[in-house]
C-alpha cells in the first residue's frame, strides 16, 4: 500500500507546484491584492471568458438616470452611489451606513430598490436609474412627497429621499397596501428618528386620495 507523504501534504503536481507553494502564493495576493497570473492562465481566462478588462484607470461609464442619458468618465470600482453624487450633482441618495444597511442611499433599478452604495456604477450601465429627484421636485412633489410634508413623515430628513423612493416602489407594485404590506415595504430604510409611523400615514393618504 502507497505510503503518504511525512509531511502529510500531497505530492507535487507535475507541473512542480506543490500545495504549500500553492497557499503561500494565494496568501501573498491576498495581503497585497494583487496577482502575477502566469501566461498560461491568462490564455485560460481569455478562451472561457472572453471578457473585457476595465480599469484601474477611469473608463467611461453612460447611465440612463431619470430619463436622462449621462456619460461620465470614473473608475470601475465607483460605486453608484458615488457616481451619482460626485459626478452627476444628485445629492438625494444619501451615504450614511455605506454597507447597504440603512436604506438611506435607495435608488430604483429598472424600477426596483437597490441600495446604490453597495453596487457599482458600471452594473448599472443599460438599465434605467431613478432617484428621489426623478420623482419629484421641490416645484412639482409627486403625490407621495406632498402627503409626506402634509403628514410631517420627516424629521432630520437623511432617511426622506430613501424612504420616499422606497414607498414610491410599493405603491407602484401594490397600489392599496396594508399597514403589514407597509412596513414590509420600509423594512431596508431606517429613520433614526423614529416617524414610521407618520410614514405608513402618508403611504396611506397617498393610495386613498388616488396618488402615488
């Protein structure tokens, strides 16, 4: 019967690659996040995946938010969030948890929330983005925006353009929802403040007067 190795660790591969070599290299990229990828692999990756390589450097990213086509040059890794903010002026979203949490930077995909500080711009590149601005401005509320002043649905007003966003996607979905049906729809969006309450109030006058 074939012993196993003293050291307990399989033997090399042909190729020379053993796999302690193999976790001290993997341990190496991952400190510095950086790989040398030998050619060979490269040509794999290139034959399975045929995919384009983007970055570091800024590349240019066009977006469709509110109707409106934008194009701006930014690095792959910026997230929407950003982009939206540091490039396009669109303060609504707002950065408060940064890890998808709080809801506070909602924004609508191709009509369904999605926290935009978790996700990257350039996957949102072909898709129609809306924010609290796309739903209204201070000259023109949506239905919704109205009944939240009218209700005071708002106290220090970071969790608002979320919350709205938020509530516009469910009353578009389930036009007369049930307070359950209410809170499930706010349960990604924390108001530090406290004024749920008021919220479901304004969500309901809203459907009841034929808003949205």
């Amino acid at each position: 019967m074939a012993m196993k190795p003293e050291s307990g660790l399989p033997p090399q591969h042909e190729d020379g690659v053993s796999r302690r070599t193999f976790l001290k290299g993997a341990g190496a990229v991952a400190a510095v996040g950086v790989a040398h990828i030998p050619a060979t692999a490269v040509a794999h990756v290139g034959k399975d995946a045929d995919a384009d390589v983007l970055g570091p450097g800024p590349v240019s990213i066009r977006l469709s938010v509110n109707q409106t086509e934008l194009e701006v040059k930014a690095p792959p890794s910026t997230t929407l969030l950003d982009l939206l903010r540091d490039h396009h002026g669109l303060t609504g979203a707002k950065r408060v948890c940064d890890r998808g949490s709080c809801g506070a930077c909602t924004v609508l995909l191709d009509g369904r929330v999605v926290d935009s500080c978790s996700m990257l711009a350039i996957d949102a590149v072909g898709r129609e983005i809306t924010t609290v601005e796309g739903i209204g401005t201070p000259e023109n509320l949506s239905d919704l925006q109205q009944a939240f002043v009218e209700k005071d649905a708002l106290q220090c007003g970071f969790c608002t353009p979320g919350m709205v966003v938020s509530c516009t996607a469910l009353l578009a979905e389930n036009p007369k929802p049930s307070r359950d049906q209410i809170r499930q729809g706010i349960a990604g969006n924390i108001c530090r403040c406290g004024t749920y309450q008021n919220i479901i109030e304004a969500v309901e006058h809203t459907f009841r007067k034929g808003g949205k």
